[in-house]
C-alpha cells in the first residue's frame, strides 16, 4: 500500500460519487461553471486591456524620458483681482494664435532650458517645436491635411513597415512616418510600397507664403490611441520646417515650447526619478515619467476590472452554496454508507478528505468547463469586435487569456468549492457508524 | 491473563438523559474465547445488539471494562481501534448494507479499499473470497440485482476478505427465507470450524443460537442465563 494509491482510490470514489447523482452534480456544475465563466471573461478583458497599454506605452518608449511644463500658477482667487502683469513672460513660438496667454502654463524659454538642464541627473533638455505643416502629397495625387505627432521623435513606434525615424546625429535627410490609414488617400498600395517613398510636405511661413519640402518615408505606424495618431517627422524635418515657419516673424518675440522633452539615465531607480522630479518641482517646473501618464490610466481601468471581478466572485460564492447544498444532500444519502465504511475501519479523516474531494472535483470541472467555454466565446466576440466597434483600435485584442491569470482562477474557484465542501464534510466525518447504520 | 480474544466486565451502556434516559445495558460480563461460537439471545430492545456494538467497538461504554486481547479498549487510540476493526473485525448484518449500484466485486473489497490494498491485490483476493463463496461468476453484476441470499454471501465474502478473526453477525437470516438461511448458517459454521474464525452471533432466533458453542441469554440489559452447548462443543 502506497500513499499515491491510497490518493488516487480517494479521488476515484470522489469522483464517482458525485457522478453517482449526474443531475445534481450537473447543476451545481452549472452554477459553479456561471461564477467561473464570468471571472475569466472579467479577468481575460483585464489581461487584455492592461496588455494593450503596454504595448501602446512601448510605444512611448523612452523610459527614460521627462515630459516638462512650467507648473501652472495657481488660478488668482477672483475676488483679489486680476494678477499683475509681468512683461518677462514668454510668448510662445509657433503656430498658436494670439500670444499663449490663454493656455494656463507658461512657456518654456532657452532660460528654463538652462536651468533644467543644470538639475542633477539630466542628460540633455529638448524643447518641444511645434510645427503644423499644412498639407502632404505624394506623387501628384492630391493634398491632404497631415497632423504632427509632436512628441513623437522621442518615442519608439508601433511598425507596420519600414524602420523608426533616425536620430538628429544620424543625418540622413528628411524623414517620415506615416499611420497607416494615410495610406490609401495618398495613393499607397500597401505599407510596405510607401517605405523609401518622398512625399511633399507643405508649409506657410510667418507671412502666409508656402513652402514645400520633401521627405522619404522610413516607416509606416499601426494606428496608435495614446501617441494621438499624428504622423512623426525626425529632427532635421521638424527644424527645416520650423525655420520656414517663423521665416519673416518679428524679432522682439521671445521663443519657447510649451513642452520640454529630457533625458535621464535609463538605469535611474525609482528614488532617483523622484529626486529629478522633486528638484525640478522646487523650481517650478512639473516634470512626469510616460509611466506615470500611463499610471493614472491603469488604475482607472484596473479599479473597473477589480468591481467587475468582485462580481464574479459575488456569483461564485452564490455556488459556494450550492455546493454545500449538494454536498449536504449527498452526506445526508450516504448516511449509510459512511456508517458502513466507519464501522469497516475508515477513519473520519479520510471520510472528510473524501467529501472535501468531491467538492473539489465539482469546483474543478464548473471552472474547467467555464474557463473553456470562456475561451471560446472569448475568441468569437474578439473577432466579431476586432472588426466593427473597435476597427479603429488596432492591435487591440479585448479578450487576452493569459495562462497565469486563468490557473489562478481555477485554483480560486477550487479552493472556494473546497471551503464550501468543509462543512458538509466535517458533519460527514463526524457521524456516528451506529446511528448511521441505524438510519433508514 | 486469559486467552480471550474479548473480555468484557460489568459493561453498562445507557442512551438519553433525565427522564428519557434508557439503560440499555447494566453491567454484563463476558469472556469470549478464540474460535468459538457465541450466540447472543434475546428480545428486541433487550441490549444484545448494543452488547454486540460495545464488543465490535463501534460505540464505547459509559461503564465497565472492554479488554481487546488483553488491552483495555478505552487506552487504544481511534486509528487503532479503526485498524482492528478494518483487519480483525468483520461484520455481516441483517440488512446486508450493501451499495446497490457498485458491483458485487467493488462491495467485496470495501474493506481493502480502507486498508489502502492496491488495486490489483484487491481485485485478486476480493475474486479468491468470491471463489470461496461460489460467486465468482456474479463479481461484475450489480448488488441490486441479486437474490437475499446471494447478498447475504456477498456480505460474508465482504467480511472475510480481509482474513478477521472475529465476525459479528447481527440478526444474519433475519431477512431470509428458512432454506437459504440454513444455507448462510452453515457457511458461518464452517469458517468458524474450518478457518477457527470466532463468531459472535445476536439473534433472537433459538434454532440458529442452539447451532452455537456457547448461548448467553439477556434482558433487559442483564445476562440472565448463559448456556454452554455440549454436543458442540470441540
């Protein structure tokens, strides 16, 4: 005699037991298979939705990039009047109307990059350039309007064809991205006949004069819903037609960004960010990690995974009962039986183990079954939405079954079908052979 | 020390309390020795199936003294007392207590099955006690489907497959016409004088107790004659 057979003579009559009332078994099953089916769905649009900010924030990159503002002054109470009006303040280069004075937050000057690139820990400050060309073209099939993805030199793109953007040190002329939904208005067959392709991109000067200026095409981006679905230009573009645009402007204006890109080193630890981030707060600049932009997202979403999940549960607990139910019934026409075995020299231990492994087995089979049957369904509505409501979210599959996620949950329902099984078992363990054998 | 396999003193058993309080049993002695036959007589609700019970240590006393071999019963732990009813003890009952939808086979090795037997040990020794009792033919029908008789050899077959020395038989021809209860006495007869099983049988049925080594009568939960059968006698 062996412990393994001794186990698996346990879990044979366990399992024939609750095959021995099939309808009963089958519905408990039923309400277990519901908590379980849910839990996975729930957990599964969790995995997936979580996985596609990932990869949307590897889109971002850089780990090791600081996006910078000036840090908005408090808004003036009103009843104090109006603040005082400071002639230093920078107006914003580019192609904003007016002054900037409407955006809440000052601009960035070539002081503050000074002063930035000072704080310990910066490897180098760039200054955000806002270029708004005005149309693109390929080959003399129309123009069409081209939105900028400003930020976008700085992130690693989501390919569909071609190569990333090359650096500023790189020189290799002007550059491109297009998003893939470009593609045909432009007149491109496929991603992959717009690679090493020249588009004309045009542009006003400060004086309403249009320019054009050509650029190769190095790649071409999936669609992307964080980095705003703007085409990326490298450096040299991006100066070329800054240049013309504030070709004729004035002098007296002072040049800032809004926005200031910088570097850090990538290995920093999280204290060492945050000593950056708290330094530059001191100065009054607001300094945040792609991760913490991403951050805030994540919870969002992850708090409304976490009320559906507790949903679920909230139904697998309704099964914890009707496997105690079932167990109780199953004890309660075992009676005999349980007495017979008692009296033959089983010991109510194993008597427990017996039930508790029925239940088990019934927690196992509803999460099993549920946890395929979610699969399934899973595969049908990713399909079915991948190709109407979410056709503009490429890359996004809403349903992800990770197998880490999935094992725990049938070890979570398993383990609540086992406590459910605990008292049905331990009343079971305790009867009294005589009384049972007595029982009619 | 003496050489019974059961030795019981002043033995006292009672179930309920205050008013509804019922002394099933108030202080038997009894000695039963290796091999032989004992017939516990009486009337329903006169204590024998308690008395027998307390002897299969299926239920302790609330007084007196059980010896097993010669060790009190009340210094041996549950684990002991479950293995000396799983190797030592078998049972046979009047309503045969046999799971209707396992095949005879499968009831047979209950007891092995306890004992943590491996599959084919089980199988080989449940068929030998099958062979033994001319049921090897039925091993894979359903309990359900067999006559009282052959249920009741199943259940012998069940009691004996783990080689006990002792088999309780409680009322086992209560649920049996004459002939084929003549038919399950003899095969208790036979172990008990071919295999020097003990028997320990409580019927009310005088013909089957006078078959006995030894009859001990009992009412009201006191022994009230006991009667040695000397043509039986080995």
């Amino acid at each position: 005699m062996n412990i393994t057979d001794i186990i698996g003579t346990a879990i044979g009559t366990a399992i024939g037991n609750s095959l021995r009332s099939r309808l009963r078994t089958a519905l408990t099953v039923i309400a277990v298979f519901i908590g379980a089916f849910t839990l996975t769905i729930t957990s599964a649009i969790g995995t997936g939705i979580s996985s596609y900010i990932d990869t949307q924030v590897a889109g971002f990159g850089a780990a090791d990039v600081l996006s910078i503002t000036i840090t908005a002054d408090d808004a003036a109470p009103t009843d104090d009047g109006p603040a005082p009006y400071d002639p230093d303040q920078a107006i914003a280069a580019g192609g904003f109307q007016g002054d900037g004075s409407e955006f809440a937050t000052s601009v960035l000057t070539a002081d503050d990059v000074d002063i930035i690139e000072g704080v310990e820990g910066i490897l180098d400050v760039n200054p955000v350039l806002q270029v708004t060309p005005r149309y693109v073209e390929y080959d003399g099939n129309g123009k069409f309007e081209l939105a900028v993805n400003a930020s976008a030199a700085l992130s690693t793109p989501d390919l569909a064809a071609g190569s990333p953007l090359q650096g500023a040190a790189e020189s290799s002329g002007n550059q491109i991205l297009l998003i893939t939904s470009d593609l045909d208005s432009l007149g491109f067959e496929t991603a992959n006949a717009a690679v090493g392709e020249t588009v004309m991109i045009g542009t006003a000067d400060y004086l309403g004069e249009m320019h054009e200026v050509g650029a190769t095409v190095a790649g071409v981006q999936n669609q992307s819903t964080l980095t705003g679905g703007g085409g990326a230009l490298n450096q040299a573009l991006t100066d070329e037609l800054y240049e013309i645009q504030n070709t004729g402007k004035p002098g007296n204006t002072t040049e800032g960004a809004f926005l200031a890109m910088a570097h850090f080193d990538a290995a920093s630890s999280e204290e060492e960010i945050n000593t950056i981030q708290a330094d530059l707060a001191a100065q009054g600049y607001t300094a945040v990690t792609v991760a913490d932009q991403i951050g805030i997202i994540q919870t969002v979403i992850s708090g409304i995974v976490g009320v559906l999940n507790a949903f679920a549960v909230i139904a697998l607990i309704a099964a914890g009962f009707g496997i105690i139910n079932t167990l109780l019934m199953s004890v309660q026409e075992w009676t005999r039986e349980i007495g017979l075995m008692k009296a033959m020299g089983m010991g109510g231990g194993r008597i427990y183990t017996l039930f508790s492994i029925e239940a088990v087995f019934i927690g196992f089979l509803g999460s099993i079954i549920g946890a395929l049957a979610a699969m399934g369904t899973g595969a049908i509505a990713n399909n079915f939405l991948a190709g109407t409501v979410l056709a503009d979210l490429e890359g996004l599959q809403v349903l992800r079954f990770a197998p880490l996620p999935m094992g725990a949950i049938t070890l979570l329902v398993m383990l609540i079908a086992f406590l459910a099984g605990t008292l049905p078992a331990r009343r079971a363990s305790r009867q009294n052979p005589i009384d049972a054998l007595r029982y009619e | 020390m003496d050489t019974s396999v059961l030795a019981v003193r002043n033995l006292s058993k009672s179930y309920g309390r205050g008013t509804a309080r019922f002394d099933a049993l108030k202080g038997v002695s009894l000695q039963i020795q290796a091999g032989e036959s004992l017939a516990i007589v009486g009337k329903s609700g006169s204590g024998k199936s308690t008395l027998m019970h307390l002897l299969a240590l299926l239920d302790t006393p609330d007084g007196g003294v059980l010896l097993v071999k010669g060790t009190d019963a009340s210094e041996l732990s549950v684990k002991q007392v479950s293995r000396l009813r799983n190797e030592d003890f078998g049972f046979v009952f009047q309503q045969f207590f046999l799971t209707p939808n396992a095949t005879v086979l499968e009831n047979v090795v209950l007891p092995l099955k306890i004992a943590g037997v491996g599959a084919r040990e089980r199988k080989a020794r449940g068929m030998a006690v099958l062979e033994k009792l001319e049921l090897a033919d039925k091993a894979k029908n359903k309990a359900i489907n067999l006559s009282g008789g052959q249920k009741q050899r199943v259940v012998i077959a069940r009691a004996l497959v783990n080689n006990p020395t002792v088999i309780f038989a409680d009322e086992p021809t209560g649920n049996l016409d004459t002939v084929t209860g003549r038919l399950v006495e003899d095969i208790l007869f036979s172990l008990n004088k071919e295999h020097g099983i003990t028997l320990v049988i409580v019927t009310h049925d005088v013909e089957l107790a006078a078959r006995c080594d030894r009859r001990m009568f009992i009412r009201d939960g006191r022994e009230v004659q006991s009667l040695q059968n000397s043509e039986n006698s080995p």
